[in-house]
C-alpha cells in the first residue's frame, strides 16, 4: 500500500513539511494523521482528487503552529468500496491516522462509515452524496460536509417542477449515490403533483456511451431527463444529449450533481442555461473570492477549488480547531469525542461562511441556484454562473427528525 499512499508533513503556518516528524515528536509534540482518501484517477478526480489535498494543506497552513503537528496522508480509492476499506484499515492500524476525510463515492463513504465507527476515527465526508450518511446510517463518528442528495433534490428537482418539468425519466449511475439522488428527487417531484415515466440505471464506473440509454429517455416523453450521476458521466450524458438535438426538441436536462469543472469541461456552448444547485461557488462573495486566491495558485491546472474541494477545506479547519480545543492526546485518543467537539463549535470558514453541525452530523450551510450563463455573459474562464436563489442554512437540508438517525432522540 506504500505505493499508493503518499505522505507530507506540516507542522505550523510556513505550510508544506515545514518540520521533519522526528523533530516534532523529539519537541514533545503530539501528531495528527490526517488520511484523504479519494478518487484520484477516475470519474470524479477533477472535483476531488488531487484538488481535495492541496484543500487539506491549505486549511493546516492557515491554521497555524497550535502546539501539534499534522501528517498528510493521500490516497486513491478507485471508486471501490473494498479497495477504500483496506486502505483504511492500514492507515488506522499501522499508520496511526486519526481522520479520513474526502470519501468521494456514497459507496465507498458508507463502506468507511463503519469502519471508522469501529475503530473509534473521524470521517469528514465532502464529496459522497448519499443522505443515508446522516440518516439510517449516522454515527457518532462522522459528519456530513458540503451537500447530500436531500439538498440536491431540494433545490434542483423541486424548482424544476416549479418551472413546468413535471414528468420525469431519470439516467441513474447503478450504485448507492445514484439510487439515493433518484429517491429522493422522485419524492419531491411527486409531492409537487409531477410524475416519473421511468429509470434506467447505468453501470458505474466505466460507462461512457449513455445513446442508448437516452434514447429510452426520449420514448418515455418525459419533460424532464434527471441525471442522477455526477463527474464524467454527467458531462457525457449532457454531450451526448446535445448531438442527438434533444434539449433542440424541447426536453429539459435536470443535471442534479453538476460542479464548476463539469461545466468547464462541457463549455458554455453546450452548458449554458443548465440550473443546478452548489454550496460553494469561487466568485460568491468576497470570502469566497479570498479563499479561491489563496489556493488556486496550488491547484491542478490553476482551477479555483470545486464544492467537494471547498469542503474539504472546511471541514479540516474545523477539525483542527476542535483539536486544539480539546488538546491533541484527547482527540487522538477518541474520534467520537472529536466529532462531540465539533458538533459544540459553530463553524466559520472563508469557504462557507458561519454554520453548524447538528446532532445527526450534517453541516449546515446555505444551498444555492444558479444558471449556467451564456457565452455572451460571462467575462472570462470559470465566470459561468448566475444565482438563481439561495436557501438558508436551516431548510436547505433534511429536517433531521425525518432522517431516522439513531443518535437523534426524539
């Protein structure tokens, strides 16, 4: 596993392995092991990946010297659930990490959610979507960071319908985030009186020719085609849709997990007009113009950060400071006591902006609708998207009472 898990150390705000671990350790400090373990070479690596790192070092440089040092641990998952789980298994038993987060790929997040619970770590989800995360399925150790399919199908979905989409065929990635954005947007369209024809489910990873499955679509004659996938199957499905002239004929693509480097990757040509739903966008405000001039230099290809990316960031700084609150040892000793710990501190990043963190584990932060703005109206690279609305923190997500997470007392 050495191979695929790659280290760094950083100890105070000079950043990148600014003191050597045997140093650190010889100076009496504790070590936090910080694991980030993602998609770094397939589907979903542009909003993750290499990104989600280079997010990691930049909350731990701000962060500062605060009496502890902090080790980067980086891995890929490949979008396996048993590949993810060995990884962690070593790191929490050889390696002593004491938080993994990243997590891209419900799948593999839900697989992680039990180890970690097991062996008493952190997880810091940002890129899986499942909502299962923080329903059936939370635990003491985890937290949900960023956006989940609830919200997605919230936003999106609901203010489709709002706009006449009321029949819908959904293309769905055949794994556990397809499943859930699917369920949960279907019950949102038909408590708005919509209706869904029909689904197909695509097999994940590896499909990248979605004719077929769009052409069952259009038979369905459904206003709408939902898209519950994300990544490259996303921009591919949205492609393919554009040649065979269906957005031409009047059908409206729902793209339900759409990020700024999918649309990069599309173009505004073939993107714009498309409404989808984001918990951070670089250009929001003046705190998110800040951030993204701090790290973009640092990122894959100058890109400013994606939502996953962003929460990434989030969600370790916060970490850290329920670190320092509680003092490295004890935090070390239980990750449930970290996650405690966090879930008492109100958040506040230049990413987000103020939050919280509920019993259940979600992160609380306002969801936003954009459109994807024509060519004529953007000013330059990455200036793609126009708000739409925004919903505030406290009912962009699933009221917790509905989730049915066993740590919520009723």
């Amino acid at each position: 596993m050495g191979e695929v898990s790659r280290r760094s150390v950083v100890a105070g705000a000079a950043g990148i392995a600014a003191l050597p671990l045997a140093r650190a350790r010889a100076q009496g400090q504790s070590t936090i092991k910080i694991g980030v373990l993602g998609d770094q070479s397939g589907t979903y690596r542009d909003l993750g990946g290499p990104g989600s790192v280079v997010c990691v070092k930049q909350a731990i440089e701000e962060f500062g010297a605060q009496g502890f040092a902090v080790e980067v641990l980086d891995a890929d998952h490949q979008n396996k659930p048993d590949v993810a789980v060995t990884i962690a298994r070593q790191w929490f038993d050889r390696d002593g990490v004491d938080m993994i987060t990243d997590g891209t790929t419900s799948s593999v997040a839900l697989a992680l959610n039990q180890l970690v619970k097991e062996k008493n770590k952190v997880m810091l989800n940002s890129g899986a979507a499942t909502s299962d995360l923080t329903g059936a399925q939370c635990t003491a150790n985890t937290i949900h960071w960023t956006y989940d399919t609830w919200m997605l199908a919230h936003s999106t979905g609901a203010a489709m319908v709002r706009a006449g989409g009321d029949s819908w065929f959904f293309i769905t990635a055949d794994y556990a985030f397809g499943h859930a954005l699917e369920r949960d947007t279907s019950e949102f369209v038909k408590q708005a009186g919509g209706r869904v024809l029909g689904q197909v489910r695509t097999p994940f990873p590896g499909t990248t020719d979605f004719s077929s499955f769009l052409l069952q679509a259009q038979s369905s004659r459904a206003k709408v085609i939902g898209l519950a996938n994300a990544g490259a199957d996303t921009t591919n499905c949205i492609k393919q849709a554009a040649e065979f002239g269906l957005t031409r004929r009047g059908v409206k693509l729902a793209g339900l997990l759409v990020f700024i480097t999918d649309v990069h990757a599309l173009g505004l040509q073939t993107a714009q007009g498309l409404v989808l739903t984001e918990t951070f966008y670089w250009d929001l405000n003046d705190r998110t113009r800040a951030f993204t001039s701090r790290v973009r230099s640092k990122m894959p290809n100058q890109s400013p950060p994606s939502m996953v990316q962003a929460g990434v960031y989030s969600a370790t700084l916060h970490y850290l400071k329920a670190v320092k609150e509680m003092g490295a040892a004890a935090a070390k000793a239980s990750g449930a006591e970290a996650v405690a710990r966090m879930k008492a501190m109100p958040t506040d990043d230049d990413a987000f902006g103020p939050g919280s963190i509920r019993a259940d584990g979600r992160c609380l932060h306002p969801a936003y609708l954009f459109e994807v703005k024509a060519p004529n109206e953007s000013r330059g690279a990455y200036d793609y998207y126009k708000l739409l609305q925004t919903t505030p923190a406290d009912e962009a997500f699933r009221p917790m009472n509905q989730g049915g997470c066993p740590l919520v007392r009723s």
